[in-house]
C-alpha cells in the first residue's frame, strides 16, 4: 500500500468533516421568493419546500451540457435518501418541456422547475458573474421567509461527483475521460445496412 496516498485521503476526510461543521454555522441570508415555470404552471420558491424546512436547489446548466448531466445521474440515484430529509428541485435554463423530455429520456426523477434565465439564477448563481452555472444551493424556511444557508460550485473533480473519486482509483481525471449523453458503439458491421446512422 502506498502510505501517502493513505495520509492524503485521511487528510481529505478530517477536510471534509471540517466542512460540514463550518456549514452548520454558516449565517443565514433572506431571499425573496422567487417564481419559476413547471410543466402544471407558476411556482414560487415557498411552494417548492412543499411540506419540508429544508430545501436542496440543483442548479443545472440545461441539456446542452453533459457535466450537469452526470452531476445529475448521480443525485437521482440518492433521491429518495435526500428527499427522506429535505426537499429536492432540479432547476435550468430550458423550458418545463424541454426539462421533462430530458429528464424522462435520462429517467430523472426530480421535482423541475424553469428559472428560464430570470432573477433567481442572476441573484442566485452558485458563481459570482454568471448565470448559468452548475452548482446546488440550500435554502431554509422559518414561517413564510426563506434564508440561503449554503452554496457550492460544481466542476469536474468536485466532492459532489463520485465518478471522479472512481476513475482516480484508476490514476485518470478530466483530462482522460469525458462523460457523454450515450455510450453507444456503433458495431463494425451493422446488420441493417449501416444507412443514416449517426
């Protein structure tokens, strides 16, 4: 076993323990409560805790980007953990359409909501200047205000994507491997012909 990288990971665990003290006692900031677009209509942030405290906004890019897309195949496998304590809602830039066709074909089964470019994600973003960044945020509700506790980025090699942590195993990063919408190969001989295939 190689000693070092042992001390690294204990050093990154007692890091990460560290963290989530610091984020407990991190002040909280009042927002408004902002509207977003869903498939059955207006929402608003109030509406989005449904009956919980606590709320996890997922600041998702759109279709258009598959590191969000692998952020997101992740955390629909954690769903039913997450939401045994706290709201979930999965917002982008895409129309509720457009949202519901991406998130079926991937079989998400987040709450969405379209922020649609609007004032929450300029208000909001998890990066300082821009608007359409990956990240998640936590809010809370004390009666009908809501606070923003917490914020984070994300990016390829985050503590939020375990596929990183998983091709480190294998010595590889970014720069070996990027995800993509399918892994699909086409076979060497296509049985149909090979016609219009893309």
């Amino acid at each position: 076993m190689n000693n070092e990288i042992q001390k690294i990971e204990q050093q990154i665990y007692t890091l990460n323990e560290r963290l989530t003290e610091l984020r407990k006692t991190s002040p909280l900031e009042r927002v408004q409560n902002y509207t977003f677009k869903t498939l059955e209509g207006e929402t608003t942030l109030l509406d989005l805790f449904g009956e919980n405290d606590k709320l996890l906004m997922i600041h998702n890019m759109g279709q258009g980007c598959r590191y969000c897309m692998l952020w997101s195949d992740g955390f629909n496998g954690f769903l039913p953990h997450l939401e045994s304590t706290m709201s979930v809602t999965l917002v982008s830039k895409d129309s509720p359409q457009i949202q519901r066709e991406f998130a079926n074909s991937r079989g998400w089964r987040f709450r969405l909501a379209s922020h649609g470019g609007g004032d929450y994600i300029r208000e909001q973003t998890v990066t300082e200047g821009e608007i359409n960044a990956p990240g998640a945020v936590f809010y809370e509700r004390v009666g009908a205000e809501i606070f923003r506790k917490n914020s984070s980025e994300f990016g390829p090699g985050d503590i939020f994507c375990s596929m990183w942590s998983l091709l480190g195993l294998a010595g590889m990063g970014e720069a070996e491997w990027t995800p993509q919408y399918n892994y699909w190969q086409r076979p060497l001989k296509m049985d149909d012909g090979g016609l219009n295939v893309l």
